[in-house]
C-alpha cells in the first residue's frame, strides 16, 4: 500500500466495500450516486451540461467552489465513479510538492499497468502554493491526471491563472432547506448506512432548527443529527430543544482572510449605504460574533463614512474615527458599543458620494499625461531669479479682500472651467454648494 493508495484498487464507487459502521453518520450518508446528491440541481440537476458531462465520463477538470459540507468531496468521488477513474485524495494542508509527485508516479505507474486513468482529488487547494499548483499543469495537460480541486475561497484569487485556465470553476452553494430536510429524513430511515433500525422519529419544528443551525452545512447538520440519536432510546422523539442543546453555542462560520469575512463587510458596507438601520446593525452582529475582527469593522466604517456620507454629514468622518479609536482603547466586548452608534450614526444620515467622484474626476484629470504647469501667480518667489521670472507675480492675499476670496485663478488655464467636486442637495452639502456659488461670484470678481 503506496501513501496514495493501492496501485490494484478499483476505481471510486466500484470496490464494493461498505463503510464501516463505526463512521460518522456524515461519512456513511455520503451519496452514492447522482441521484441521491442533493441541494446542487443548479449545476447537477437533471438536464445540466455538467450532469450528463458526468454521466457520460466526461467531466474533465474542475475546481470545485463552495462553502464547508456542500458536497465538494462527494461530487468528485462521482465523477470518477462514472469515468471508472481511480481516486487519489489528498489534502493541501498535510501534502507538499513531494506528495504531489509521488501521486503522479503512481498514476504513471497505474496506467502503465492497467490503462486505467487517476482522479486526483485536492481538498483546500487553495491552501498549495503557487509551486504546488504549477506541478500538476504538465499531467493535466496531457491527460495522465484529471484534477479536481476544492476550494472554499474566490479560486480567482486562490487558484494561480495558470491552473485556473485547465479547469471549469463550479460554484455550490449551501444546502437550502428542502435539501436538508430530504437529508435528514434519509438518515432516520436508511436501515443499511443511518439511523433507520432505531426508528426514531423527529420533529418538524426540531428539522427546522436543525437546518438553521446547520447554515446549509449537510456535516453539520448530519453530525448534530447523530449527537441527538446518542441520547435517544429506540423509538424515542427528537425535539427542536434537543437539537438546540447538541449545538451549544453555535460557531457562526468565519474566516478572518477568506471570502465570508469580506462578504459579511461588504453586506454591512452596502446596509449603511442604502440607509438600512436594522440591516446595518444585524451584519455588524452577525461579524462580531463569528469572531470578526473589529478593527476591521471599524476602519470600513470610517471609510464608509467618507466614500458614501461625505459632506452630506461632516460629522460622520468624526463619529466614525472616534468609533474606531474607542474600540482600538477598549476591545470588546465593550468595544460593541461604540461601533453600534457608529453604524446606526452612519446608516441614518444623508448620503452623498460627491467627494470620491471629486477626487476620481480630479485624479483622472491628473493622469490623462498632460503636465499643466503651476500658474505663475501661485508659485512661491523664494529666490531672486524666481521672482525675476514673474514667480507670485499678480498673486492676491485672500484675507486682504473684503470678501475673502481674491480675484484671482488657481487651476491652469486648459481647466480653468472643470467642475470636480459637485454638492448634492443632501444634508449639509446643500449649505457647501451655496459656499462654492458665492465664493465663485467673489473669485470673478462680482460685488
């Protein structure tokens, strides 16, 4: 036996091992075939392209793109029950490049022998390198190899482009209810691999907390399922309370570097955005308690309030600083506090993105490769020869004026008309819109 296995194993599905009994009610409920895999008809349901790509054997190379226990592992071990590929596992936390060669040897070796082709099936393949990717390109290329890879992260990000132009992307997502509750009836049922000789019986109520404890995670749900037959008696009635106390307290899914943590920003980002109070507290809370970090809260909400409050409300800078400032002195779980009033500061007051267009405008100004120059009234005379060359000649003092504001221009001559920064008549911008009109009628000199 090779650390991948034996060269003379069948291929997925067709060994004719049962699972032991003493697995996990997850691993011994896992699909067997298409029609039992539930919750993904989106991409695997009757009729999809990939389904009868599947069942034809010709699936190919795939990264597989989804949250925890949506059925990753369980699909590929499919593809490579109907293309009659042997199955080569391997995780990227516990295997390095040395690995990864030994495991396209033993396919090598394997197809020498028998013609049969592997399936290399790599668990949080986001998790190898750039190196570890590159080595599997050559067999993939030319077709020692089917690759199929799991990934909970963005693979546009995870996965190196190379890599990523071999293999088709599929997005799953989690397990909606329905599926779930398919699931879990079949467990209670199935008298070979589940739960079905003890005839337990489960409440509606107690599915329905199950599949919302669970977050569209069959493991999960599976597992929590198992810990309530544990203290079951045969026959005996699982409720939504014993659901609940197999729980505990639920660990809301995060990772401070992957795709949950910004999603869940950016859904509290877009909340304060749109002016959603409730909604903008809810994300806050859902981020704190999955184990967010709060710094990261806290900066967001300081860019928030200058990207989409502005002027609008001069205040929300200051509100939104002091938040962050607070939690950085406090942590949590005071630190809650402050970024509360933050948040229902922010989502309740005016809008307006008139400054990262002004500086957007001004910026694409600045970059279109013409290099106006310093008008000469506005450069600084600090040497003979400059002031000889007309350096601040003709420049006003602004506070020698009666008015404040010099009659004179201070954009180069091919902007002297560009209009960057445009108030919106919300909250406080209106007040800055009828500055900028007086101080204009000042500059051309209007009395």
């Amino acid at each position: 036996m090779s650390l991948f296995g034996d060269l003379d194993s069948e291929p997925a599905g067709k060994s004719g091992k049962k699972t032991a009994a003493t697995a996990p009610l997850a691993e011994r409920m896992r699909p067997r075939t298409l029609v039992e895999y539930l919750g993904q008809d989106q991409v695997v349901g009757e009729g999809r392209a990939l389904r009868r790509a599947i069942e034809q054997g010709k699936a190919g190379s795939l990264l597989l793109w989804g949250p925890p226990g949506t059925g990753k592992t369980t699909l590929a071990q499919l593809i490579a029950q109907h293309a009659g590929l042997f199955f080569e596992p391997f995780s990227a936390v516990l295997s390095g490049v040395a690995q990864v060669r030994d495991a396209i040897a033993a396919a090598q070796t394997r197809k020498d022998r028998t013609s049969q082709s592997t399936l290399v099936f790599v668990d949080e393949i986001h998790r190898f390198n750039k190196s570890q990717q590159d080595a599997f390109l050559p067999h993939v290329e030319n077709g020692l190899v089917v690759l199929v890879g799991a990934t909970t992260e963005n693979p546009s990000f995870a996965v190196n482009a190379a890599l990523l132009s071999r293999c088709r992307v599929v997005a799953l997502q989690s397990l909606p209810p329905a599926a779930l509750r398919s699931l879990i009836e079949r467990a209670l049922t199935d008298r070979e691999r589940g739960l079905g000789v003890r005839e337990l019986v489960i409440e509606d109520a107690a599915i329905e907390r199950l599949a919302l404890l669970c977050g569209g995670d069959a493991r999960r749900a599976l597992g929590a399922l198992e810990a309530c037959a544990a203290t079951c008696v045969d026959r005996d009635v699982i409720t939504a309370a014993m659901v609940t106390e197999s729980f505990q307290h639920r660990a809301l899914r995060h990772d401070r570097d992957g795709d949950l943590h910004f999603d869940l920003l950016s859904a509290l980002h877009k909340s304060l955005r749109n002016s959603d109070v409730q909604a903008a507290v809810y994300w806050l809370a859902r981020t704190i308690e999955a184990g967010g970090d709060p710094m990261a809260v806290a900066r967001r909400l300081v860019a928030m309030a200058a990207e989409d409050v502005g002027l609008a409300d001069p205040m929300a800078l200051q509100v939104a600083v002091a938040a962050l400032q607070a939690v950085q002195f406090l942590g949590l779980p005071e630190g809650r506090l402050p970024l509360t009033e933050a948040v229902v500061y922010l989502a309740a007051a005016p809008k307006s993105n008139a400054v990262i267009r002004a500086i957007d405008a001004a910026s694409e100004a600045a970059r279109d490769g013409a290099q106006h120059p310093v008008p000469l009234h506005l450069r600084n005379a600090v040497t003979g020869l400059a002031k000889e060359l007309g350096h601040g000649h003709g420049y006003v003092y602004a506070h020698n004026t009666a008015g404040g504001v010099a009659k004179i221009q201070c954009l180069p001559d091919e902007l002297k008309d560009a209009q960057f920064f445009v108030p919106s008549e919300r909250g406080f911008e209106k007040k800055v819109a009828e500055r900028m009109a007086e101080n204009e009628r000042l500059r051309r000199g209007q009395m």
